[in-house]
C-alpha cells in the first residue's frame, strides 16, 4: 500500500513539470556527455543573458530508495535567502540547499558529465525553452532494472515551477 502510494505521489508532482515544462530533453545514452555538454553551454547562455537573479522555484528531490523531498526556495542576487520542505526531517545543510538555485544546477551537472563519462548512470537533462534553466537533471543506473546502487548515488533534480521576483535590488 505504501509503494503504491508513494508511485501515485511520484506521478502527481511529475504531471505539472510534464505538461508545463515545454523543454527538450537530452539522454546521455543517445547524445554523448559532449555534446550535452554544448547544449548545457547554450542553455546556461541563455540563461545568463536573461539576468534573472531573483525568483523562487519548487523543487523535488530525488534520491535512491529515499522518497522524494518538495523544496522551495527563494533566491536573491542568486543567492539561497529562504528556504521550505515538506519533509519532516527538515535538516537539510545550507550547503545542499544552496547548491539547488539554477546556477548551482548547472555546476552540478556539468561536474557529473565532465568526470563520470564511463560511468554506469545515465545522465537526463531537460530544459526551459523559453528561460534556458534546467527543468530537471537526473543521474540514474543504466539498466534501472539490473543495478542497485548504493544510497545516495542516483538522484534527480526536477524544478516543477519558477517564479521570477521583480523589484528586488
């Protein structure tokens, strides 16, 4: 009962991403860690010359066998002023929680390509068209089926919502 209801959890805070997200994703499997790589580096280009330094976004977080973690959190001048979770544990460090703005997104998965690319995960990225962030990064075994890593080791990173903050200096 609780596997099923954590599925039907999973699929609900998916939807609105999957209908809203209007991104293009990429799979290391078909494109190769260089040329994600360049895309990443057009869509971070992107990103920067919109000079969008204020917003709240809504994350949720994914890792291993751990159920998945809504974040929320409100950046100015990029960076990390306030922060919430649904989750009872609600210990997460400062460090973690910074490295969810949009800047940070990119840092982590440009590291994961650049260093693991005979790796035994996958690597998924997708895009806001429009704005040119990362709408969700996930690191994943390849062969979901055969591996079980160890803890911690596959994760994603899905922002289902971003809100820019005009006004703020």
């Amino acid at each position: 009962m609780i596997k099923k209801s954590f599925l039907i959890l999973i699929i609900l805070l998916s939807f609105p991403a999957a209908i809203f997200g209007f991104g293009s994703k990429e799979k290391t499997a078909s494109a190769g860690s260089k040329t994600l790589l360049r895309n990443m580096d057009k869509y971070e280009q992107q990103w920067k010359s919109n000079k969008i330094t204020n917003y709240t976004q809504e994350i949720i977080y994914s890792r291993s066998n751990f159920p998945p973690e809504h974040i929320t959190i409100t950046v100015s001048n990029n960076i990390v002023n306030e922060w919430s979770t649904n989750s009872e544990r609600r210990n997460f460090s400062e460090d973690f929680i910074g490295s969810l703005t949009v800047e940070n997104i990119f840092k982590t998965a440009r590291e994961a390509l650049r260093y693991e690319p005979n790796s035994p995960f996958e690597f998924e990225i997708s895009y806001n068209e429009k704005l040119g962030y990362i709408t969700s990064f996930s690191r994943i075994p390849v062969g979901r089926n055969n591996i079980n890593p160890p803890r911690g080791l596959n994760y994603r990173i899905e922002i289902i919502s971003l809100e820019i903050i005009k006004g703020i200096l």
